[in-house]
C-alpha cells in the first residue's frame, strides 16, 4: 500500500497537478446538469474550508519541518510583506482616481474605493498554492502565509473600521461581517508556520526522522492538496460568464452602459489586478534579478504571485459594505484570465529557472 501511494505521489505532484483545474470545470459542468449549479456552489464552497482547514496548513507544516528558515527565508518574508503593502497602495490610489475621473461622490465613492481595495486580494492559497509542488516551495509557503495575513485581518479591520465610522453616521447599518473560522485563520496558519520553524530548527528534525511509512502517509496526505485545491478553482468557473453578451459588456463594446457603471467598476478592478500589478511587479523586480540581487525562486513567486486571480473568499467581506456584482464578476474574469497566464508562468519559470 504505502509503495503504491509512493508512485501515485509523482503524479499529483509538480507540473501534472495543473490539469486539475480543467478536471473540475467540466466535471462540475456534468454534475450541474444533475443536481443544479447553486447546489453544487454550496457543496464547494463548504469543499474550500475543509482545503483551507485540514490540508493547506499541514502542507506549509511539513515544508517548513523540512527546511532551515535562515536570514534567506527572513529577507524573503520582508521583501513580501513591503510588496503586498505596496499592492494594497496601488489599489488604494487607482481607486482615487478612478472616482475622479468618473465623478463618483459620497457613498458611491467610498463603496467604489472599498470594493477596488478589496478586491486587490489574490487567491494565494488556492490557485497559488500550485507553487507548493514547484522547486521554489518555500518561498511560495512564505507568500501564501503573508498574504492570508493581510486577506483575512488586516483588510477586513480596515474595512470594518471605516465601517464603523458609517454607521456611527447611520449610513449604514452595523454588521459584525467575518465568520469566526476566518477571522482566526490567518494566526492558525501561522501557528502551522511557526511550529515546523520551531520544531526544525530546535530538534533537526523532518519527516525522514518519523520513518519510512510515516513520511509517505504525510507526504501523500499534504500532496493532495494542490489538485483538490486547483480542482476548487476550475469548479468555480461558471460557463455562463463566457456568453457573448457578456464579453461585450466586460471589454466595453456594449454601448448601452453609462459611464462609471456596473461594468466599469468590473473592466477597472479586472486591468488593475491582470494587468496593471503584474507589470509594474515586473518593472520594478527585473532588474534586481537580471543583475544578481535576488534568486531564481524570488523572482520566480514574486511575479506570479503578482499575477494570481482575486480570491473568492472576498465575497465573505460584502456585509462591510463592498459591491456584490462587481466583485463577483471580478473574480471570475480574473480568475478565467490569470489562471491559463498563471500555469503557463509556472510551467516556463520551471524549465527556465529551475532550482536555484
């Protein structure tokens, strides 16, 4: 048994997990045609916490039990907490001029600028995640831990701040918006981090030391959660956003929409995130790695992690007051877009810049 799950491990593994995510759109599509779409949105969405919970953490637990976190790893943790900083700047400011130049006032304004903040949030852990089985592991479990930071405490306390202030002018009713698991999540991925850190770098230890059948069975197990979660992923692609009527309202060629609409706030949000980050992320990192300053594996996670689709979980964050419509069809056009640019940068990096 255990020497089967050994060689079904090089199969869920690196490059061949990617495939994944078209396994779980047009299976999804089948088993719509069955039970319905909004049933299986329930299922998947319940599938995403269980990923997050129990598979996620012990992935990033048995990378970190398995490497030695020295002043590389630190530096890198630094460099990535300066870029989301940054990240969460750009959007804040694009937001401001956007509103602007359409001649947003009041709430419209202020719901426009928290729903661009927001949806500056890239899905890390999911679509990301594909970066676990890459050759630059660690320096992606780096990320994903940073950003869950900044996605589930440090954007929803800016939010439920100003929030706050709204509904002390009684524009808008309170709410206590972020479900507890989320609240706590980005401190219990945390602990995960820590405690193989901690564990290593105390003992030695890594998962060779619990032996031969043991480390199989965790190897196994933490393997799995890159295609379950890219699997997620291709299920939350809806085939109807792909109807012709929607291309033209999303590139701007319906002309019945006014200006600074529904669609507007969609096409800005989606030339922010897909196209904007990704080449200023690149503007500014290039350099520093065609001269030498920063590794292979920086280079390589920095921008594609720049590149990633907006994470689904921002849709918990619509009670503090962000636009509904326009942040779900922002995650999807982004997701549709930035995950084929997302593989095929995975797939080059990996041929390209290997290891070092």
């Amino acid at each position: 048994m255990i020497d089967i799950l050994r060689d079904i491990l090089s199969y869920i593994s690196g490059l061949y997990t990617l495939p994944w995510i078209l396994v779980g759109f047009f299976i999804t599509i089948l088993i719509a045609k069955v039970i319905g779409r909004e049933k299986i949105d329930i299922i998947m969405k319940k599938i995403g916490q269980i990923i997050l919970y129990f598979f996620i953490p012990v992935l990033v637990f048995r990378i970190f039990l398995n490497t030695d976190f020295r002043e590389n790893e630190l530096g890198f943790a630094i460099v990535v907490s300066i870029i989301v900083f940054f990240m969460y700047l750009l959007a804040f400011v694009f937001s401001i001029y956007k509103a602007k130049t359409w001649s947003l006032r009041g709430s419209k304004k202020r719901l426009f600028i928290k729903t661009v903040l927001t949806n500056q949030g890239r899905s890390s852990a999911f679509i990301g995640g594909a970066l676990l089985a890459s050759p630059w592991k660690i320096e992606a479990a780096i990320y994903i831990a940073l950003v869950g930071i900044a996605l589930f405490a440090v954007i929803p306390y800016i939010l439920s701040y100003i929030h706050k202030k709204e509904s002390k002018n009684k524009e808008v009713e309170h709410v206590e918006a972020l479900p507890w698991f989320l609240k706590i999540y980005p401190w219990y991925l945390l602990f995960w981090v820590i405690a193989g850190v901690t564990l290593h770098t105390s003992t030695g230890i890594t998962t060779k030391d619990f032996g031969h059948d043991i480390e199989t069975l965790i190897l196994f197990y933490s393997a799995i959660t890159i295609p379950a979660a890219l699997y997620y992923v291709g299920a939350g692609i809806h085939p109807d956003d792909f109807k012709k009527s929607e291309l033209k309202k999303l590139f701007g060629i319906d002309r019945s929409n006014k200006t600074g609409d529904h669609w507007d706030w969609v096409r800005s949000i989606f030339i922010l995130t897909a196209v904007i980050t990704p080449i200023l992320t690149v503007i500014v990192f290039a350099p520093f790695f065609l001269s030498g300053f920063i590794s292979n594996a920086w280079f390589a996670v920095i921008i594609i992690n720049s590149s990633l689709p907006i994470t689904s979980t921002n849709m918990f964050l619509l009670p503090y007051g962000i636009d509904k419509k326009a942040t779900a069809h922002s995650i999807t056009w982004t997701t549709i877009f930035c995950v084929p640019v997302v593989v095929l940068l995975i797939y080059l990096f990996t041929i390209f810049l290997g290891t070092n």
